[in-house]
C-alpha cells in the first residue's frame, strides 16, 4: 500500500504547532502533550472517522517524551508517518505498529537530543558568535556607527543562529515521514559527529 502523502497545509499546521512543543512542558510528561498537540491535526485526519481510536491515539502521543526541541519534527514526522500505517491496517495489526511506535519514539528521542546539544549548543552557537563579533569588527574597521555595529552584529546572530533551527523543523517533519519505521538505520546513515564538529565550522570559516 502507498503511503498517503503529507500536503503542505497540513505540514505547515505540524510545523506551526512544533515551535510551541515546550509551552506545555512539565515535570510528568516533559514535552509529551506539546507533541501531543504537534501532531493533533494528523491523528484527527487520519482517525476522524472512528472518535475511540483517535483518542487513543492523542492519549500515546502524549506520553513522557523530551528531546532536543529544533529536532522535533524529525520524530514528529516518523509518528505520523506509523499512526497513518496504524489507521490502514487492520485491527489485528495496529497493536504491533503501536508498540513500535511506542519503541522508536523514546530511541529517537534520547538520541535526537544528543545530536541536537552537540550541534546547537557545543557547536553552532558559539560559530555563530565568532561570525557576529567578526562582523562587528569588520563594522567598526569600515568606520559604521557604534549602534550599527551592535544592531547588525544582533542580527548576524540571530539570522545565522534561527536558519538551521526553522529548516531543520521544516525538512525533518519531511524526513521523519519519509523514513517511518526506517528511521533508526536513516538516522545511522548520517556521520552526525562530523557533521557537527565546532573545529570544523571554524576551519570553514578561516577559509
């Protein structure tokens, strides 16, 4: 069976919703009911047409969940794509899908959330401050005004900084559907520590 394509509305509706998964944060669930409330639009297209099984569905996708918050879509992405698998298949079928689901979503979680400090925190946030401050040197050496300098440095940052954090949530909702149950060997592919590594960016930026 085709798996049914994700359209850019409702795509656009996840990615909205994924910029507020820590809003809802707490002590019991952690992140679980802003994931919740990330994929709710999915789980009633996919349900609405049986009420019971689309609570049970928020009721999983709500449970104890944390990772790194820019990589959420990239899970966010592989439950809707196994709850679109769970809706098709038979009755007999959806325990074992829901389990799997249940499994990939606490492996990819911790995982994500290792990957996404490593990048966001111990690399590309400090690359992005050497590139404002190069920035602002490079202001103040053309003679720019002091309150030029310090806005056009702020928004160095903040542009360079957010660009990778919106893509990320944009590309990954793609990925993490694309790649359903084949998200942990997907996820493998990628040579995650090299990609991240802050002496890297440090070279390219010498360069």
């Amino acid at each position: 069976m085709t798996k049914q394509r994700m359209g850019f509305v409702m795509k656009a509706r996840l990615f909205w919703r994924s910029c507020f998964i820590q809003s809802l944060w707490s002590f019991e669930n952690m992140q679980g009911l802003g994931f919740g409330f990330c994929v709710e639009p999915w789980l009633r297209e996919r349900w609405g047409g049986s009420p019971r099984e689309e609570i049970l569905a928020l009721e999983r996708n709500c449970e104890q969940f944390n990772t790194q918050p820019y990589m959420v879509g990239l899970v966010a992405g592989m439950a809707c794509s196994l709850e679109a698998s769970a809706a098709a298949a038979a009755p007999e079928d959806r325990p074992g899908i829901e389990g799997r689901l249940r499994t990939l979503k606490t492996s990819a979680a911790a995982a994500l959330a290792a990957i996404g400090d490593a990048f966001f925190w111990g690399s590309w946030r400090p690359f992005c401050a050497v590139l404002a401050v190069a920035g602002g040197m490079l202001g103040i050496f053309l003679g720019a005004q002091p309150r030029t300098v310090v806005l056009g440095a702020a928004g160095c940052y903040v542009l360079a900084y957010g660009a990778p954090v919106v893509a990320l949530r944009w590309l990954g909702l793609g990925l993490g559907y694309r790649w359903g149950e084949r998200f942990a060997q997907e996820l493998a592919r990628f040579h995650w520590q090299r990609m991240f590594s802050f002496p890297r960016h440090m070279r390219l930026l010498q360069n």
